[in-house]
C-alpha cells in the first residue's frame, strides 16, 4: 500500500490539532507518540537518495593568535582630602 507522503503530513497536522486541544497530559503524549510514528514511517520509506547523508569535508579552522597585553596595576593618587567637621577617617565608609 502506497499512501502519499502528502496525506501522511495531513495526518500529523490532524493530531497536533488535536494534541493542542486536549486537556490530559497522558492524551497530549499519546497524539504526539502518534505523530512520532507517522515521521518514522515517512522516514522509513524515503528513498535511498535522500536517506543518504552527504559528508563535507570539514576544513581546520584557522588559529589566530592574539598577543596578551598584560594589565599594569593601578595605583590611586592621593587627591585632594575633604576636611570635614564631622568626619573621622580617611574611608568613605568612616562616618
């Protein structure tokens, strides 16, 4: 029996209407294991032309080298100090 792939993927778009439309989980799982059946049947009888997978032959990538510029340690000035009546030390977290 030869049924077209056409009518095979009307099927499945039937059952995921109707899996979108159920309310139980345990329903949802039987429509969707209905359309996993229905692609391995399709899938099963492709032709050999498209069953066969081209291989490419993969090319390396190129290195790039980038030179590490190494981070020189900042110092802080001593800038300008707030005098201040009510402050007790040089932190800003000293009140």
């Amino acid at each position: 029996m030869n049924i077209s792939v056409g009518k095979i993927l009307d099927k499945m778009q039937q059952e995921l209407q109707m899996a979108k439309s159920e309310a139980s989980e345990q329903k949802v799982r039987e429509r969707l294991m209905a359309i996993r059946t229905l692609c391995d049947l399709v899938l099963d009888e492709a032709p050999a032309e498209v069953r066969r997978v081209e291989t490419v032959p993969v090319q390396p990538m190129p290195k790039v080298v980038q030179p590490i510029q190494t981070m020189q340690p900042t110092t802080i000035q001593n800038s300008t100090k707030l005098e201040e009546d009510d402050a007790n030390g040089d932190s800003l977290f000293d009140f």
